[in-house]
C-alpha cells in the first residue's frame, strides 16, 4: 500500500453568516471546487474531521462545519432556559470529555476535538467551560421516529459510503438497520458498505482513521461523477 499522503493538505477558518450569528469551520483543500460537507455528530465539532482530513489527497476539498451551538459556532437564539455554565482545569476538562465518550476516544484524539470544545473560563484564566450550547443535551431527546429515518432513507439517490464501527456504539435494533441499509441500497446511485474494527470514533483514533481513510480515498477516487477522480490518478495517488 504507497503512501497517500504526498502533501500536507491545506487548511483555513471559514466563517459563514446566518440570521443569528456566525457558523464556523475549516475549510481542507482547494477552494475552487465544490466541496464534500463533512458534519460531525452531537456535541461534538469539526476538530472531530482534522486528523481524517488529513490523511486525504490534497486535491479533494472538505468542508467541516461547527452546527450551530458546537464548537465555535453561535448558539441558536434564545428561547430555552440557560443557566451559567460550570468551569473546570484543563486535565479536568479533558477527563470529563473523555468520561462522557466511555472509551470511544483516545486522549489525543478528545484534546484534538476539545481545542474547539473548550475556552477559558472569564471568571478563572486556569479554567475552562464547554463551548457547545448546554441547551443541546435538552434538544437531543427529541429524536427521529423509525418512519421517520426511513423516510429519509427513501430520498437518498446520491452515491452513498457507510463505514460502520466494529464494536462501535449501538442505539438502534439490528434488524433496523438492516431494512434501512436496503432501503438506501434500492435508492442510491452506488452503494458501498464497510465495517471496519475500532469504537464510534474511528475516524478520529490513531490505528483505525488511517483503515478509514483508504476506504474514503478510494470510494472519491472510483466514483465518475464527481471532479476528484482524474485530478488524484493524474498525481499518482493510490490506496
């Protein structure tokens, strides 16, 4: 397997107007393509993409986003309750990080993400609060019905990759997922499915995001209808 990693892509803040505020990210590879949307998942942030970025071609162009309420992007406006946040020293903060992800994180990859996650706390220069929104943990009970994902699934007409953690995490009934892996299989305009060993974060820890990285090269590489394929044969890159 040579390796993909010729140059180191490039990286920039991006900030993006809303009616509220601002939503932040980073901005990987060239600017002058449409670029992949990378979303990271609930409380977390866009630092959860920087060391998978990083081992992309420097051709492709990803765009990470903080949701609103993570990392550093603004808090929706008001209209629930906010009560003042608690702050913590930073080997605290980071423990607690790594406490709530149950073993999913490694400490480098929870420092990589908390460098978003965290800032000094006004009141204490040694201490740190949380940047994410504390009114999140309230709006993450509100979740989507089974009829609902499926609806979802039923939309989905684009080429589709899932890479699924093995043990990974597990919310939903087994056979759930599968009726909706083929829902989305009936749908899709190319479909591929990998399980790959390593916890929910896979993609951030360092023995499992380099096996996550070749599949995601290669699934941008083989796909025609995007502008990535020719550029990234044309340098030499392979898996």
């Amino acid at each position: 397997m040579a390796d993909c990693k010729i140059t180191e892509p490039t990286v920039k803040e991006v900030e993006i107007p809303v009616p509220w505020g601002l939503v932040k990210g980073k901005w990987w590879g060239p600017e002058d393509r449409q670029p992949f949307l990378a979303v990271h998942g609930w409380q977390d942030n866009c630092g959860s993409f920087d060391a998978l970025a990083s081992l992309l071609a420097p051709e492709i162009s990803l765009l990470c986003i903080d949701l609103p309420g993570h990392g550093l992007s603004s808090r929706m406006p008001a209209g629930l309750t906010e009560s003042s946040q608690p702050s913590y020293e930073y080997a605290e903060m980071v423990q607690i990080a790594m406490d709530a992800h149950n073993g999913s994180l490694t400490k480098q990859s929870c420092e990589t993400m908390m460098k978003r996650g965290m800032l000094r706390s006004p009141q204490n220069a040694r201490e740190f609060t949380f940047t994410r929104d504390p009114r999140l943990k309230v709006a993450g009970l509100a979740m989507f019905s089974k009829d609902q994902v499926y609806a979802y699934a039923d939309k989905i007409s684009c080429e589709y990759l899932n890479i699924r953690a093995r043990p990974g995490i597990k919310f939903e009934l087994p056979e759930v997922y599968g009726e909706l892996m083929d829902k989305i299989k009936s749908t899709a305009k190319r479909f591929e499915y990998h399980e790959l060993p390593g916890t929910h974060h896979l993609h951030m820890n360092e023995g499992s995001r380099e096996q996550v990285a070749a599949v995601v090269r290669r699934f941008i590489r083989e796909n025609k209808a995007n502008g990535v394929k020719n550029v990234v044969e044309e340098n030499g890159i392979e898996q």
